[in-house]
C-alpha cells in the first residue's frame, strides 16, 4: 500500500513531501466543492425552467384553446342539455379557466421549490467551514524536536 505521493505507508516523509500531498488534497476538495455548487446550480435552473414551461403552458391553453374549445362545448353542453346557449359558454369557459388554474398551480409549485433550494449556499458556506477549520489547526506536539528527528532520518537513510 502506499500514500497519496506514491512513498510506502509509514516510511517518513520530508515536510516538502506533506506540504505539496496536502496542497494537492486540499485542491482536489476545492474543485469537488466547485463541482458540487455546480450541479446544484444546475439543478435549480432546471426547476425553473420547467415553471417557465408550465406558465406558459397556462398561457397558450388558455389563449389557443378559448375560442375552438368554447364552442365545441357550449354546443355539446346545449345538445346535452338544452339550455340557453349563453350559459353553455359560460361554462366552457369556465372548464378553460380551470385547467389553465391547474397549469399555474403546477408552475407556482416549481417556482417555490427552485427559490427555496439553497444548494450554492449551502456550498459557500461548507467551503467557509472548511477554511475556518484550516487556520485554526494545530500541528500534533512532537516528542522529540524537530532538528532531532531530521538528523535521524539522516542518519538512517545514509
């Protein structure tokens, strides 16, 4: 088995080894935070997208399906029923209104889960945390003084 740098588990490793290992690791989590906000940003525009969609959906029922839709129904409603030919219109268009209602409803569902989702907010703040974390760390205390262990390894590899 051997670490990240390609240097066998346990063998000691020089300070410039440990530095650029974890410069490398601490890049490789920035670019997966930067991935991670990417897709949520991703995902957020797509929701609004579809509640773009689905109001203009609405909008076109609506507009297109009123004349065509209102007499065909107030026609069947006044076959079927034998009322005043103004009520029967009255009442297609009310069945229009109600599925462009439905539509709308559908959009503003959409609308409100893309406002709600936090996704790059919550990255900015896990990167934040991340960083907060970092300047506080405390090298682990050493038994023997550095300038020691140098000369044993020293000592050892020669």
């Amino acid at each position: 088995m051997s670490a990240p740098d390609g240097s066998p588990v346990g063998a000691e490793r020089s300070i410039g080894q440990l530095v650029a290992s974890a410069t490398t690791e601490m890049s490789a989590l920035v670019h997966d935070e930067i991935a991670l906000a990417k897709a949520q940003l991703k995902q957020d525009v797509k929701r609004g997208a579809v509640s773009g969609g689905a109001f203009s959906a609405a909008g076109a029922v609506l507009i297109f399906s009123l004349p065509m839709l209102n007499f065909a129904l107030a026609y069947g409603i006044r076959t079927w029923s034998n009322w005043n030919l103004a009520v029967c219109f009255l009442l297609s268009f009310a069945a229009n209104v109600l599925v462009a209602g439905a539509l709308a409803l559908l959009g503003t569902v959409f609308a409100k889960k893309a406002k709600k989702s936090q996704g790059p907010q919550k990255v900015a703040a896990s990167m934040k945390e991340t960083a907060g974390v970092l300047q506080h760390a405390k090298p682990h205390p050493r038994t023997a003084p550095v300038s020691d262990a140098v000369e044993a390894v020293a000592r050892s590899s020669s």
